[in-house]
C-alpha cells in the first residue's frame, strides 16, 4: 500500500479564509457566530449562525458569478488555495488518475430556495436559466475538476455531517492502492437560507442565542449546552502519494494513515456509542497505532445534549485510561456546525493542532456537564504539546460515522530543504 502525504489545504470558513488566519482565531479563541442578518432574524426563533465572511467579486468575474452557487464558490476558493499551497504540478497522465472526491450535505441550497422564492413567492413562470446547474449536489466537484484539468474520479458524498470526511477518506483510499497520484478531497457547505434555517429549527436542534453574548452560543460539553449553531464554508486538501511527493521536494503537512467508516445502522437521528466507537476503532487499526500514541482528538462535538454525552462515552470506550490523558476539544464552539463540510475543516483543524503542538480550546465551557468528563481544552488553547498522531471525528444524522487519523512527518520531511 502507498502511503499519503498531505501537501496543501484551503479554506474558507466563518474564522478565517486562510488556514493560517483560521487556526489563529481557533488558538485566539475568536468566536465566528453572530447574529443573522435582519432578513432572516424576525422570522427566526434561533437568530444566531456562524457566516462566512467572503466577497465573491473579489475572485469570480460577474458573469461567472451566476453559474455559481454559494457553495461552489467556497469550494472553488478553498480549493484554488490547496493547489497553489502544494505547488502541485501533474502530467497529461498523471491527470488522466488524479480526481476530485468533494463532500456536501446539501449542495446548492441558496439557488434552490432562490428558484422555489420566484415561483412561489414572487408567482413568475421565469427561473434562472442554469438553476439545474446551479443546485446540483456535484456542481463544486466538477467545476474543481475544470479549473484544475481533472480527468480521475470525480465523486460526491453525501453523507450528511459525515460527508466531508467519508470524501477525504476515500480518496485516501484511492492514492494508497495506487489508483491515483493526487486527489483534491474536502467538503463545502453553504446551508444558511431562511427556508434551511427554519428546517432546522423544526427539528429542535439548534443553539438558543447567548443572553449577554451571541458568539458564545454553541457551547459543546457544557452543561447548559443548547443545541448547534449552523456555519457554513469549505474546505479542501491536496492528497499526494508520499514518495511523489518526497521527488518533488513538496512540504508534507501531515500523513494522513488512518479513516474507519461505520454505520450505526440502529436510529435516524441519535447516535450511537456502538457505532462511533467502532469507526474511531477501525481509524486506529488502519493507521496501525495503539490509542495512548493519539495526542489530541478533534471531536464532532456538536453541542447537542445527546451527542456530546455519547461521544464523550465513545471515546472513553476506545481510549481507556488513555481517555482521561488526550486533550480533546470542539471547535464547532467557534466555526460552528459545517454539516457536510465539518469533516474537512475540523480535519485541517486537526492537521494544524499537530502540526503546532497546540490544541484549540472547546470555548465558552464554563459549567462542564458531568457527563462530558474528558479533558475538553476548556477556554484556553494548550501549547507546547508533543502531538505525533491526532484523530478528528465526524459523526451523522443517519448514523454514517467517519473518523481520520493523521500522523506527523519526519521533520526532515516537513519542508523542502532549505526551505
């Protein structure tokens, strides 16, 4: 089997449109909640979500503007970046195998809702011409695809908050049985439309507003946890074979040598400690690590009452006495909940936590539940940390549980020479 190297990542998120500015705002503890615009809020119980702050002329020409939606614009930046990180480079053949595996809950929610607003509300006959083009769930792979001259697979997962992940994941799987030299894996979500917002209010999940502080609403952990906050963005990473990449003199972030899939198979919606368990099991034997060489864990952590007590139990399942050693946290409590494109940003998370021997703190944890008794990061980052391999988590409504595991390289091996 290969073995894969990660050689670039980009993102764009509600704490930062560059991995370097995201994973400062994690370690700052900068908050990316806020209150919605006033569009949305009076027609909204939950007032409160995690926007992304991008301006899309700054990098699409209007005319191409319109044949994106949301979605496909964060996934076009955030990959644009990964690309030009990496530096990569590949032949005519190498592109004939090199792909594109992206993850998404909900594809393009804004022009759906957008076309359902000028039938029904506005009562036209006439939508937008490309509304087809637009809403469809592959839209941001293959637009990737095109820009980067992409022939190999090209795939969409939607596994709900689990899609991002399963995507990396199995590209990982692609680059490792030498199907393919590089892959662009990740995630893009842009779900923050009334008609969504209100969806998920119905389902009783998210975060009630902060009385004193709108960004400290989602608060995983804590006691007086209420529910997720809704985020959007995107994030991508180039995925490179390790010895193309050690011929090319690429910096290597991290080895990605671990990625369990497991399905619940048992409820809908509440999750199960059998299921995410046996996923983080699965991450461990494939990597080929014990669970005390695992020095942080990033996790699902959602803020939802019944999700951080099961994962809590879950990790304790796996880690053993090992469980009360890993520092352990939940940036959703700054970037929110992605949906489909969680896994990839808390992977990039992950990847810089290691990289940095720093975790990023599960913020506003000021009445730790009892039932969540890990080492949670409470507050504060935690620096100077020896962290060889770390674990990010990702978990979904319908019970399809993904977890990846990611190694450090060699120092030799982090940077080109020199360098």
């Amino acid at each position: 089997m290969k073995r894969v190297a990660v050689t670039g990542m980009g993102i764009v998120s509600p704490c930062g449109n560059t991995p370097q500015e995201f994973f400062g705002n994690l370690v700052a503890g900068r908050s990316g909640v806020r209150r919605l615009p006033d569009q949305f809020a009076p027609r909204l119980a939950t007032r409160v979500a995690a926007l992304a702050d991008l301006d899309p002329g700054a990098h699409f020409a209007p005319t191409r503007q319109r044949m994106l939606d949301r979605v496909s614009q964060f996934a076009l930046i955030a990959a644009a970046q990964a690309v030009t990180e990496a530096g990569l480079e590949l032949s005519d053949e190498e592109r004939r195998h090199a792909g594109v595996f992206i993850g998404t809950g909900m594809g393009g929610a804004c022009s759906v809702e957008d076309g359902y607003a000028t039938l029904y509300r506005d009562h036209s006959d006439r939508i937008k011409p490309f509304s087809v083009l637009l809403a469809m769930n592959n839209a941001a792979a293959a637009w990737i695809g095109i820009d980067h001259r992409l022939s190999g697979p090209n795939l969409t997962f939607s596994t709900a908050c689990s899609s991002s992940a399963v995507a990396i994941g199995e590209a990982w799987r692609r680059i490792r049985s030498g199907e393919a030299p590089a892959m662009l894996a990740g995630g893009a979500e842009a779900p923050l439309t009334l008609g969504t917002l209100k969806a998920w209010e119905a389902l009783r999940t998210l975060a009630g507003e902060d009385r004193c502080d709108a960004s400290a609403s989602c608060k995983p952990f804590a006691r007086d946890r209420s529910g997720l906050v809704l985020g959007e963005g995107a994030a991508v990473l180039v995925l490179e074979e390790w010895e193309r990449a050690i011929r090319r003199g690429a910096r290597i972030r991290g080895e990605l040598v671990g990625y369990g899939l497991h399905t619940d198979g048992a409820h809908i919606t509440h999750p199960s400690v059998a299921g995410q368990s046996e996923a983080m099991q699965l991450a461990l034997e494939s990597a080929g690590l014990d669970p005390a060489e695992i020095g942080y864990i990033n996790a699902h952590g959602t803020a939802t009452p019944v999700n951080d007590a099961i994962e809590t139990a879950a990790i304790r399942k796996v880690f053993g006495t090992h469980a009360d050693r890993v520092p352990v946290s939940s940036t959703k409590s700054m970037h929110g909940h992605l949906l489909g494109a969680a896994g990839a940003v808390e992977f990039i998370a992950t990847l810089l936590a290691l990289e940095a021997g720093t975790a990023p703190p599960t913020m506003h944890l000021q009445c730790p539940d009892p039932e969540c008794d890990l080492d949670y990061v409470p507050n504060r980052a935690r620096q100077g940390l020896r962290i060889d391999a770390a674990m990010s988590n990702s978990f979904a409504f319908g019970g399809t549980n993904a977890v990846l595991v990611v190694r450090a390289p060699p120092p030799a091996k982090r940077t080109v020479a020199g360098a």
